[in-house]
C-alpha cells in the first residue's frame, strides 16, 4: 500500500470528528456495558480453571494436546479483556481498569503495563513509519524505506517475509512473555514488584504444573503447542487490522479522523468474527473512539461508514481470508526491491 503524502480532501481541522462523535453519543454507544463485561470475564476465568482442571484429570497423556489447543484460545480471551481494560472500556476511571488488566495479564504471563505502553502508542500514530511501534519490527518491513535498511540475516527474512509471516507467529507468545519480563528487569514499568511477582508466579506455576503432571517429552510438546498456537491466534487476530493499509509519515497532516479510518481496516463475520477476534474486527470504530465497550462497536460500524461514504473519506473493510492475503501481498511487495537487488548480485 502507498504512504499516505497529503492532507485528504474536506475537513481537517478535527470538526468532522466532533460531528460524527456528538452522534455516537447521543445513540448512547459509549455507556459501560458492565453486564456484558460482568459474563464475559466469569465465562473466561470459568474457561481457563476448567481447563487446567482437565489437565489434572487427563494426566500424562498425549491427549493433553487438546487441553494445549483450549487453553491458547483462552490465553487469547484473556487478552482481548486486558486489551478493553487498557482503554477504559469496562469500569469508570482507570484505576480499577487496570487492577482488571494487570490480573488477566498475569494469568498468561504478560506485562500489562508494558504492552499497553506500546499499543497507547500505535492507537496514537497508527502505520507511521517512525512513531508506530507495531511497524517498527526488527524482522520484518512494512515500508520500502524499512526494507532498505535490513542487513545481513535480516535482509534474508525481509526478502522473504510474506512466506515467514505465519510462521513466525509462532514465536508470538514467547516474545510477549520475554518483553514484558525484560521490561519489569529493566524497570520500564511503574509497578514494577507487582509485575515482576506476577509474571514470576506464573512461570512458576505452569512450569510445576506442566512438568509435574507430563513426562518431559509431552511436556515440552505441550509448552511448544500452547505457546505457539496462542502466538498464532495473536498474531492472526491483530494483524488484519492495519498491515497492508496506507503508512504515514512526518511529512502528513491529516486529521484525527482520516488518520484514524485510512490506516484501519475492518473484518466482517459477525457474531463468530466478533467472537474470535475480540471485537478488534470493528477497528475503524475502536480507533475512533478507545474507550468504546466492546459490544457497542458493532452498532457503531453502520453510522461511522454512512458518515465516511457522506464525507467522501475511504473506508475498508473484507473478509477475514482476504485481509491475510492483503497482509501477504503487502509484505510481498515490500519485500520485492531486496530480491531483485539479491538477484542481480547473485547473477
């Protein structure tokens, strides 16, 4: 996709938004949905304390591998209720929000506070080249500018990224237990003993539990299923969301509103899309507005696009397949210029 080089046409001065958010207001979308919340984090941590009840009936066999798949799902769950924790959806104010976050980031080993730092930080400047940290990958090149800048190893990875991509994903959930752990080493966070003691009981725990209930080859297996099919999930849930769309860069002067909408694209599915991807398919509307309940976004979809098409302001939204393919072939042409400078060398 091309870099977005120029204000859009129409309104950029931020008065299009105020419109478009006095509408949502008066349709009431922006109300605690505290009932929704009230089911959905029982109905997870219900889940999850099944599931490693199963674990303990089931005992040393390879069908604990079912039990790995279930509890990658509910790690994903889990997240999805950190991630509407991080921006205020669930209660008024934010301290109580975040006793929520930072609980469900223990109980799968994940700073809270270091991944919400990280995602405040692309809900700020989304797909921008320099200040986006969910394009600022080490691996991979989401611009042509990114690409040229890759040596050695990752020269080799950028070239061939669009057939990396899901595999890589595996690796996922480790780095997202090794970040946060570093980030509570280095003191990046604000609680830092409360995280630290957090993440340290879970390793802890899942350790014991996995390698004292499994001989040592299903254990590994299992820590090897779980943890990559939950990086798997992750990754297929987050990456539909802005990968492949415009990027930004200092040179823009774009409103909030069309910064918001042009590097965002939307999933459709219903109930089930919603279901698997955290309500993260409606991710024109959750940019929009952050602290957005969940539930709410799929009523806002419908008068968010009316005022996009009204206003002239492109809005995109797919399928869940041809998002992935939209990914892929965006990595792949980013990734074109290094083959064909590797195939001149290499001639």
């Amino acid at each position: 996709m091309n870099t977005i080089h120029a204000p859009q046409t129409g309104d950029t001065t931020g008065g299009g938004f105020a419109t478009l958010a006095r509408e949502i207001r008066a349709a009431g979308l922006l109300r605690r949905r505290y009932g929704y919340y009230t089911v959905k984090i029982i109905g997870n941590l219900l889940v999850f304390a099944g599931a490693w009840v199963a674990f303990a009936f089931v005992g040393d066999s390879w069908w604990q591998l079912f039990i790995a798949a279930l509890l990658a799902v509910t790690f994903a769950q889990l997240a999805f209720v950190g991630h509407d924790a991080g921006h205020k959806q669930i209660l008024q104010g934010r301290r109580f929000n975040d006793i929520i976050g930072t609980v469900h980031g223990g109980l799968i080993g994940m700073s809270y506070e270091t991944w919400m730092s990280s995602h405040n930080r692309h809900h700020a400047n989304p797909n921008h080249e320099e200040h986006d940290p969910d394009i600022n990958s080490a691996a991979l090149a989401f611009t042509e500018k990114q690409a040229g800048l890759k040596n050695g190893f990752l020269r080799w990875v950028a070239r061939n990224q669009a057939w990396l991509f899901f595999p890589m994903l595996v690796f996922e959930g480790i780095n997202l237990h090794v970040g946060g752990a570093l980030a509570v080493i280095r003191g990046d966070v604000k609680a830092r003993r409360l995280e630290g003691a957090l993440l340290l009981t879970h390793t802890v725990l899942y350790l014991a539990a996995v390698f004292l209930v499994l001989s040592p080859g299903i254990a590994v297996v299992f820590i090897v299923v779980h943890q990559g099919l939950w990086g798997i999930y992750m990754g297929c849930a987050f990456a539909p969301n802005h990968k492949g769309m415009p990027t930004m860069n200092g040179e823009n002067k774009v409103d909030f509103l069309r910064k918001q909408v042009l590097t965002s694209r939307n999933i459709r599915g219903g109930r089930v899309v919603d279901f698997v991807l955290g309500g993260l398919n409606y991710q024109i509307e959750h940019h929009l507005f952050p602290r957005m309940p969940r539930p709410n976004l799929q009523h806002a979809q419908p008068i968010v696009q009316r005022f996009c098409d009204t206003h002239g302001i492109p809005y995109s939204q797919t399928t869940l397949l041809r998002s992935y393919r939209h990914v892929l072939e965006h990595l792949h042409e980013m990734g074109a210029p290094l083959r064909e400078q590797h195939a001149r060398a290499t001639a």
